[in-house]
C-alpha cells in the first residue's frame, strides 16, 4: 500500500489493532508521507502497541547523511535512535550481488526484431 492509505488507516485506527507488523520499504525514497507515517507508527509503538514492529527496509539508505546542513549524523544512526536506539532496534545488512551484463544490438532487419518492432 502507499504511504496515503497507511497514513488514513492510522487517522482511522492510531493503534492498528488488526496489525503486528508495519514495513516501510524503500525509505531512501523519503518524503513528508512516509516520515509522517514512521512518527505516527513509533507513536502508536510506544504509547499503545509496544509490541508493534515496525521494519524499515532500503537497499541503499545506510550510508547516507541524515542532512546536507553540515550535520555527520548518518541515516543509519538517526534511524536507529529514532526507532528505540541499539537496544530496541536491530539493523540487518545483507550484502548485494550484481552480475555481468552483456549489451547486444539487433540489426533493424533481424526477423525476431521485425515481430517486435514498427516502422
């Protein structure tokens, strides 16, 4: 779902009764919807549901600055101050793969372009 409907379910019901766990994925990709629904969630977490999980996943948010004003703090550090410190929140690494590539190009007269391809 978006982080529209999380948002409307949380208005909706601020404990999400029906829930155990909530997973941001694609973090990186921040915006006012998804840190509303991060504060809204670890609200919900330590006020009514201290047993709510909230996972936030990204495959590249580690590494970067939380800000560009100067500030050193990683995203890594402030998330997991945010989300309870190192004693509450664990951080999970996985290390990706990337596989070679090969780049062919197709004649405009190959017959198995021709299907694909209109003049």
């Amino acid at each position: 779902m978006t982080d529209g409907v999380l948002l409307n379910m949380l208005r909706r019901d601020p404990e999400l009764k029906g829930y155990n766990t909530v997973i941001l994925d694609e973090f990186h990709e921040r915006g006012v919807g998804s840190d509303t629904a991060l504060a809204l969630l670890r609200e919900a977490q330590c006020n009514y549901r201290e047993g709510l999980k909230i996972v936030v996943m990204s495959a590249t948010l580690l590494g970067e600055k939380a800000s560009d004003d100067g500030d050193e703090e990683t995203m890594k550090s402030k998330l997991t101050r945010v989300l309870g410190g190192e004693e509450h929140c664990a951080v999970l690494q996985s290390e990706g793969r990337q596989y070679p590539i090969t780049v062919q190009y197709a004649s405009r007269g190959d017959p198995q372009l021709r299907a694909l391809v209109r003049d």
